[in-house]
C-alpha cells in the first residue's frame, strides 16, 4: 500500500508538470538567452520528488556556462528524459520555477532546476540571487601614461564571447598626462555593447595598450572585444 500510495504520489506531481515540461525550440526572441549549441546527450531519470515554486527565484550564473536541456516526461511512468540543447550565459541573472529530484543510480540522486524561458539545468551550476559584475575580481590598480584619448563620432557596437573582459575604472591626473585604471568587475559573456572612446595607453614596459570604453560600464581591453553584434552562432 505504501508503494502504491507514493507511485501515485509521484505520478501526481508528473501529471501536473509534464505541460510544462515540454521546452519548445528556441525563437527568435529568446536566442540571445544561450550560447553555442551543446552537444546532443539523451539521458532517462526515475523522478523521486518535484516542487513548484508560487514565486518564482532569482538564480545567477558565475564564469561558467551550465548546459540545459529539454525535457519529455513519461506518459506511464515518472520518468524524465533530458536532451542537451544549448547552454546558459556565463554571468547572468535567470529565474527558476521548480525542481525536480531524480534518481542517478542505486546511491546517487542529483536535482534539475526549470530556468524559465530556456530550460532544465543542474541545480548545483546555479547561484542564488542577482549576478553582480564585481564578484570574483580582485580589485588592482595600474598607471598608465596616456598617449591618446579619442572619443568617437558614431558609437561602435561590440560583442564579447565566451569569455568575460575585465572593466576598470579611470581616474585621469589632474597635472600629469597619466591614467590610473583599477578593476571594477567583469562584462557578462556573449552579449553586445556599444563603445564611445578609445585610449592608448602605456604601462611600465613602455608597451602601448588600446582600451575601448564601453558605455555604461567602463574600460576593458581593446582585445577582449569583437566587432558588430553578438549572434547565437559565435
């Protein structure tokens, strides 16, 4: 009877999720949401448990870019099946809806988290809360003499890829052609930006630098950033 009482209890739960659990191909609108495609793996779960959440919770990404998958629920059985079919952004805010628990083998069970609008991700890639730019950079300050400032006449659109650029912050001397940059977080991977200046600057090495100033945030190296706008295909 106990068996039989929580088969059903479960079956309940998967009745309830499986409209929701069907993820559609990516549209055109919600592309930007992940990157490359993942490679295509299938894999069966027994489902232990599911939960919703009335509201939804905020989650962030770090540098990593947590696979997702689409989900088929079984019609008979409470079962899943997941097939990879991207990732998410590294460094992003998303919300999560629900969680499902499911059996990995006879000792070992791992929990999926629904990332509304792109699919299930393991529960552990994510972070609670809002993804914040400075976390994780120490902060540094370098001197730099200036060798030219240019401030464009039509602002540059730029993309970043799967890495995420650096930004610094600039205090320019008062009496002295020098700029002191210190780091002030990190640019979120694959999203587009607009640049309004250039600079060339020259460290301690007597090595010039070209910095780009990317609206809204700050200076980030002229090499960690890519011309024209990002395309899910990068």
């Amino acid at each position: 009877m106990d068996i039989l009482k929580k088969t059903l209890t479960v079956l309940t739960a998967l009745a309830l999720m499986a409209p929701l659990a069907i993820v559609a191909p990516v549209s055109a609108k919600t592309t930007t949401a992940t990157t490359t495609q993942a490679s295509v793996k299938k894999q069966t779960y027994t489902i232990l448990s599911s939960s919703f959440y009335k509201t939804a919770k905020t989650y962030h990404t770090k540098d990593a870019k947590p696979v997702v998958y689409k989900a088929v629920m079984g019609a008979d059985r409470p079962t899943m099946t997941l097939t990879a079919k991207g990732k998410l952004k590294a460094g992003t805010t998303y919300k999560v809806t629900k969680q499902v628990k499911v059996k990995i083998n006879a000792k070992k069970s791992q929990k999926y988290s629904y990332v509304k609008g792109q699919g299930w991700v393991v529960s552990s890639k994510l972070t609670a809360g809002k993804f914040k730019a400075a976390s994780g950079v120490k902060k540094t300050a370098t001197k730099y003499t200036i060798v030219s400032v240019t401030a464009l006449k039509k602002v540059k659109t730029v993309h970043t890829k799967d890495a995420r650029p650096v930004v610094y912050k600039a205090a320019v001397a008062a009496d002295r052609p020098t700029m002191t940059l210190t780091t002030n977080g990190k640019l979120k991977a694959a999203t587009t930006y607009k640049v309004t200046k250039q600079a060339k600057l020259k460290n301690a090495a007597k090595k010039t630098v070209a910095f780009s100033y990317v609206s809204g945030h700050g200076w980030v190296l002229q090499r960690d950033l890519t011309n024209g706008q990002f395309m899910n295909a990068d």
